[in-house]
C-alpha cells in the first residue's frame, strides 16, 4: 500500500504563542467541503468531507446505508468538485431507504431492552458477524503503529484528520482519512467493494474512538474486528457483542485492550 500519498490541506497564517513570545507562523490546516448527493436528480443528502476519494466516499456510503444495493447498480458518478455537487446514477434505488435516511428508530440492544439502532436503515442494513478468523497480537500493534505513526502524511503536518485502514496479516492493504470520522469507514468501503475484496477475514484500524455509530459501519461492512486508538462507548460494547464484533482499542506501543469477542485475538494463528 503507497503511504503519504492523500493530502488535502492548505496554508494559513497565524499568530503563535510560544516561549512566551507572539508571532507571525504559517500552518498547514486540514481541507473541509460541503458534498452534496444527488441520486437519478433527487438531492438526498449534503456531507462534510476532506475533498479527496469523494467517488469512493460516495460508493460506501450509499451501499452501507441501503439506498443502492450493489456496485454493480450504480452506473454513473460525475463529481463537480469546484460546486460540491455530486450526480449519481443508478438502475435500482431503494425508495423506502433514501427517504429513511435519519429517520429515527428506536430498537432494543442486547435483550436489556436499552435503545440500540438510531436510524431506521441502521435497522435494515446492519449484519451480525459469524467469522471464525483469528488476528495475531503482534499484528494489532504492528499494524496501528504504522497507521499511527506513518501512513497519514496529512495528519503529521495538520493535524486535523482521523485515519483508517483494511489490514491483512499485519499490513495495510487499504487506506484512507477525512475530517470526519465516519467518512473514513465510508471511504474504505467503497473502495473495498470497487477491488472485490473480502473482508470477513480482514481487521480495521482507525485513529479514533468506536462509537455505536462506528461499530454500525463495521457491522454494515462485514468486519469481524476493530481496532481503535482511544477507548469504546458503552453503547456500542453492548451492539459489538450483540452483532459478533471483536472490539480493540485503548491502544499503546505495547499494550492493548480486547473488549469484546476476544477469542478472535490469539498469539498465534496456531495456538489461541
């Protein structure tokens, strides 16, 4: 996988406080753009973006959340970046899921009765996760520290962007980053569906916490393990265990924890 290639940022100037002194500096600040989706002439939705992969952007989030079901069924994306305006074409649109869209849904989690999907297509289109794949310990770190430490080159000079990657035995075979954090899991999967890629023996790694609205995007993409830089929220504890998900976060050079399903991370693939 090529690293350092995805930027999007601009220089601004500012004035910094350091050594107990003003000045005049120059920064790197990270690119934001308005989105916004137009599916066979319907506008459907505006999204906040980084103004890179937006084809794949667009992909993933229109398969993860119901309204076209197959890549095949999308026939046409025309992005007009300078507008913010993107025109999609489609054979089968799923009506009942495009007019959904933030709908409300309020459903029991994890036989406690608790509020458990927010939207009413999170309802339809999540997946439970019956993978038997094992993931290596040595590889959670090895893999996070890359994606961490190396593989964003616009986060190293901004600062402002989460990141996220497919990995496969330890190595990231798919990356990407965005201002917004649910756009990377969007992102990805667009890009996984365009490459054919399996994924139910594959982990993900991404620079922020799992929140239920992340742990519903590995849901919807298939994955049967997470690993995150910070901590989980309860919410989303209680779906990954409803939905097969193995939860890793709270990550260090040498440490992790396993939160849910950890009979998937092993210290070898020959020994659990």
């Amino acid at each position: 996988m090529e690293q350092g290639k995805i930027e999007a940022i601009q220089t601004y100037e500012v004035v910094q406080f350091k050594n107990n002194e003003f000045s005049e500096s120059n920064q790197m600040i990270s690119e934001e753009m308005p989105l916004t989706i137009y599916l066979n002439g319907k506008e459907t939705t505006t999204m906040l973006c980084s103004p890179v992969d937006q084809k794949y952007l667009i992909i993933g989030f229109l398969i993860s959340e119901g309204m076209v079901q197959r890549l095949e069924d999308i026939k046409e994306v025309v992005i007009q970046e300078d507008d913010g305006l993107v025109h999609v074409e489609a054979d089968i649109v799923e009506r009942e899921s495009t007019e959904g869209y933030l709908r409300r849904c309020l459903t029991t989690c994890c036989g406690r009765g608790r509020a458990g999907f927010y939207f009413a297509n999170d309802h339809k289109t999540t997946k439970h996760i019956d993978s038997k794949a094992r993931f290596i310990a040595a590889d959670i770190l090895k893999s996070t520290a890359t994606l961490l430490h190396e593989a964003s080159a616009t986060h190293s000079k901004t600062y402002g962007v989460h990141s996220g990657a497919i990995v496969e035995n330890g190595e990231l075979i798919s990356y990407s980053e965005d201002i917004g954090r649910h756009n990377i899991f969007d992102k990805l999967y667009g890009k996984c569906l365009e490459q054919n890629m399996e994924l139910e023996d594959k982990m993900l790694v991404f620079s922020g916490r799992i929140s239920s609205e992340i742990l519903i995007k590995v849901s919807k993409m298939g994955i049967p393990c997470v690993v995150a830089k910070s901590v989980p929220t309860t919410l989303a504890l209680g779906m990954a265990k409803e939905l097969g998900i193995t939860i890793v976060g709270r990550m260090r050079c040498d440490s992790f924890c396993v939160y849910t399903h950890p009979e998937r991370i092993v210290l070898n693939k020959h020994k659990s």
